[in-house]
C-alpha cells in the first residue's frame, strides 16, 4: 500500500470508506427488485446462468473478479417481443 501523503490522515480515510460502504448499500438494497427481475428475464431467455464472472487485473496488477449480467442476445428471433422490450428498457436504466 502506498503511504499515506501529508494532508490525508487516518480519519479522513477511514471516514470516506465507511461513507463508500453505506452508500453502496443503499443504492445496491434500492436497486435489487430490479436487478432480481432482470436476472429473471436473462434467465428465461438465454441458456445457462444470468450472471458470470470474469477475470480483470486493477492497480497494482492486482487481479480481481468482477460479476456480470449477460447482456449478449444470441438469436433475437427466439426472444418474445414483451421479453425484449423489458430487457431493452432495463438496459437503458442500468446505464
């Protein structure tokens, strides 16, 4: 871990990371309806598990996972209309 540089000290830090993880928290608790629902329509429309994992190098060259939803439609033809639209709208939101 790099040091610490002379304006910033152990509170200050300490008070910004535990600031991160309540916000976190509460967006991730007010966004799981809609994640839940999402990972259900990816569910009935592609194969195999909604969510996957990968592999990506942070800072450092520190290796880290990330966890994904599959956004990637295969064969559009095979996905219903009202399936599509919901998954299209639920796209633009998450962005």
């Amino acid at each position: 871990m790099p040091p610490l540089p002379r304006h910033q000290t152990l509170y200050p830090r300490f008070f910004k990371r535990l600031l991160d993880i309540a916000g976190a928290l509460v967006l991730l608790s007010l966004l799981a309806p809609f994640l839940l629902l999402l990972a259900l329509i990816i569910a009935v429309n592609s194969r195999g598990c909604p969510i996957f994992t990968q592999w990506r190098i942070g800072r450092g060259c520190v290796p880290f996972r990330i966890i994904k939803f599959k956004t990637i439609i295969n064969q559009i033809s095979t996905v219903s209309s009202v399936s599509f639209i919901i998954y299209v709208l639920f796209y633009i939101l998450i962005l």
